[in-house]
C-alpha cells in the first residue's frame, strides 16, 4: 500500500502506521504457519524470507528507515527473529519509558531484550549514572544487570528526542501533573503505552481520560498493558502474560510486539474499559486479602473475599461498558490472583500490616522512607466506592475495605462485616442487572 504522507490523517492513523513497522506481514514457519499475521497496507513487497515494510514519507525525506533495533540486536534477539525474519535492514527504533522504578525498569528491560533502544526517563541523577556505568539501577531491582542497549537521562528532551514509542509507568496520582509539563515534548503521532493503574481520587478518571486531557490531545494515540506481572518476575524471565488494550485493534496487536517474546505473552484487547477497571479494582481487593492474612482468617476467607471481590470488579466494569470475558482474563481474574495470592504485591503486604494492627498512616511512611513503591489500591479504593455509587452497582466488600482505610472500622471487625454483608443470587451479570433494572 501507499505510504500516507506526514500531514494528513488523524493522530491514530499515523501511530498506526508507526506501529506498522513492529509486524507488518509475517509468515511463521512450521506447523505455526496457520497463524500468520497479515497488515498488507503495511508492506511493499515479499520473498521468501518474510516480508519488508514500507518507510513513510517523512523517513524518506529524512534517509531514515525505521526497524527494530540494529543488525547486532537482531541476530542476538531470538525473539525478533522468529517474528519478523532475518532479513532486516540495520536501523534503530527508539523507546522512552517514564519512571524508573521498578515496573518501569521491568518495562525497560523487556522492551530492550526485544532489540530496541531503550532510554529510561528518571528524575534522580544517581539513577541515571548508575544505569548507564555500571547498568544497574541504583534503588530498584538493583540485583539485576541491565541490558546495555537500556540507558537513561533526567533530560526529557534527550529522553523524547526522535522516539517512536513512550511507555508511561509513572502513578495514576501523579500523572497529570507529570505529562502537562511535558506535553509540547511530545509528538501527537507518537504513541503511548501506559501500565499506570488505578482511579484518580478526586475526578474518578482512569488513565485513558487523564492523559488526553494532559496532553490537550483528544486523539493522540493510547494503549493499555495490565495483567499479573511482577516486575522481579518479569525481569527474572519468569514466563508471564498481559492484555494490551487500545481502541484501535489494529494497533494493539502491533504495540503487543514491543513487550511479546520468549518469557512474555501480550493479548491484543480492544477493551479499554475493562482492562482499565481489572488493574484498578484488583488494588482494592488485594488490601482486604492481606488483611485476612494478617489477621489469620486462613485461606477459606482469603478465597471468600477474593472470589467476591472478582464479582463486584465484574458488575463495576460491565456497567462501565467493560467486557465480562476481559474480567475473566488476563486482566482481570489474572491480575487479581496474582495481587491477591503473590508474596510481592504492594498492596497485600499494607493489607497484612493493617491485619497485624499497625495504623495506615504508620505503613505508609515506612514505605515511602524504603522506596517500596507506591500501593495504589490505598487511593483507589475510596475513588472506586464513589465510582459504583455513580453507576449504582452493590459493592459491600470494596465498602469495607473503604471503611477500614478511612479508620471507621477495625480490622478485627472483617471478618463479621464480610459474613453481614447482602447475600444475592448466584445469577449470572445479566441476570443480576436485570434485577437491578439496568437492562
């Protein structure tokens, strides 16, 4: 097909042809051959090898041609190679990621294990030099080597300078504030990939609202990655699996490929909402689980609560005009698991904490002084009670969650609250919301 030239089309249109370069066709061999992926307006011409792709006007007239990564990275990525073939030209593709903490190291790693060009944007110098010296991240995952085409900068000009891609790993809390300081850095053509979770407190809004309002680009081009995927795991090739979620699926199955390959599965989705409402609401749910751990309510109440939890995370995202399967996912039943039932979610461990009687405000500046990482269920919770008043949807456990951080209950009192609570029929959604004349 025809490349589209630089000054027409919409936002999405030219971040889809962007991502074009990430796929184009590809025809795996073996008995995978079945599967082969097919975005013809993307390439130009095919051989046996695979095909190529078709650089845009604007690389034209610059002499650039954009793949993935270099002829070193490529024939050391085993991954890109079965992907796209060995036949690729030399180029660079460049991705900046906002924050280095540690899922934002997680994202890092896994985007430049996959041969591109990373450069990680962090506000501590310290950081910086520590990642690109000794290719260690000084306060996050220290323990883990970097790969060496992963570096960083607190400049956001170096960071944004010719990118393709942004992946977005600051907190949902601080987002807004974070992107309107950058958002004439920022290409409208240049995608962004955000793995921020959770509820604003005092708006509601989730991130595909709060970062076009940022941007002050109703259009620009946003995708979502959620799913049960701990940063030490994923940077320990732990195999692992997320939804990618945007409203072009076209571009989600294209974006998937900056983070698939050995160790990692991504799922195109073109479920905005749901995938959203599963990494958001799972927060709060975790909370409670780490309660009844603490408490020593054994594993018959942790999977009382974290199965009825599910439910409520269900009936507030269909409401919201979310996917019932997407809940049943990756993105949903998946990452609630993981956060629920996993050693190392942030918002379990505040859960056990407040189960064994330590006071919020005390738990929280413990973490904030050892670099713990933000428990984002701690501020959604409240945002996502006044959410299901909005759509009047029943949700007695995320209320009891609610009441225990605001200090209107005591952590002694779970388990009764959670044995008072209303019982309704084991129905199905539609079932359910026909009661509550929703349909």
């Amino acid at each position: 097909g025809e490349a589209r030239a630089p000054d027409k089309g919409t936002n999405e249109e030219r971040a889809s042809e962007r991502a074009s370069g990430l796929v184009g066709c590809v025809r795996p061999s073996g008995s995978a051959a079945g599967l082969s992926l097919s975005f013809r307006s993307s390439c130009v011409a095919s051989d046996a090898a695979g095909e190529r792709f078709a650089p845009s006007e604007r690389e034209r007239e610059r002499g650039e041609r954009k793949t993935f990564g270099t002829k070193k990275t490529m024939k050391s990525s085993a991954s890109m190679t079965s992907l796209l073939g060995a036949h690729q030209d030399s180029g660079e593709m460049k991705v900046t990621v906002f924050g280095s903490g540690s899922f934002g190291m997680a994202m890092a790693t896994l985007v430049a294990r996959n041969g591109f060009d990373v450069v990680v944007l962090t506000r501590r110098e310290e950081v910086a030099e520590g990642i690109n010296t000794e290719h260690r991240n000084p306060t996050h995952l220290k323990e883990f080597k970097l790969p060496e085409n992963l570096t960083a900068t607190t400049d956001a000009d170096v960071a944004l300078r010719n990118t393709s891609f942004i992946v977005h790993c600051i907190p949902l809390q601080s987002t807004k504030e974070y992107l309107e300081k950058m958002k004439d850095k920022i290409e409208p053509e240049v995608p962004i990939v955000s793995t921020s979770k959770g509820l604003h407190t005092e708006t509601l809004e989730m991130m595909h609202e709060i970062i076009p309002n940022a941007l002050g680009r109703k259009n620009h081009p946003v995708a979502f990655l959620s799913g049960p995927t701990f940063a030490q795991d994923i940077m320990s090739n732990t195999p692992s699996g997320a939804v990618l979620a945007s409203h072009d699926i076209l571009m989600s199955r294209k974006l998937a490929h900056l983070f698939s390959g050995p160790t990692m599965r991504v799922y195109p989705s073109e479920d905005v909402i749901g995938v959203q409402v599963g990494g958001a609401l799972k927060n709060v749910i975790a909370i409670l689980a780490g309660v009844a751990e603490g408490l020593g309510l054994g594993i018959n109440a942790v999977a009382l609560l974290v199965t009825r939890g599910c439910r409520e995370m269900n009936r507030l995202a269909v409401a919201m005009g979310g996917q019932e399967h997407t809940m049943n996912g990756l993105a949903g039943i998946g990452d609630l698991m993981l956060t629920c039932l996993g050693g190392l979610s942030r918002n379990k461990k505040v859960g056990i904490e407040l189960g064994r009687g330590k006071k919020l405000t005390q738990i929280l500046e413990e973490r904030a002084q050892s670099l713990q990482g933000v428990a984002e269920g701690v501020a959604t919770t409240p945002a996502a009670v006044k959410l299901a008043t909005r759509y009047r949807i029943p949700t007695p456990i995320m209320r009891m969650a609610d009441n225990l951080l605001r200090g209107e209950d005591d952590a002694a009192n779970l388990l009764k609250d959670m044995m008072d609570a209303p019982m309704l029929d084991d129905v199905s959604l539609e079932r359910e919301f026909q009661a509550m004349k929703y349909w």
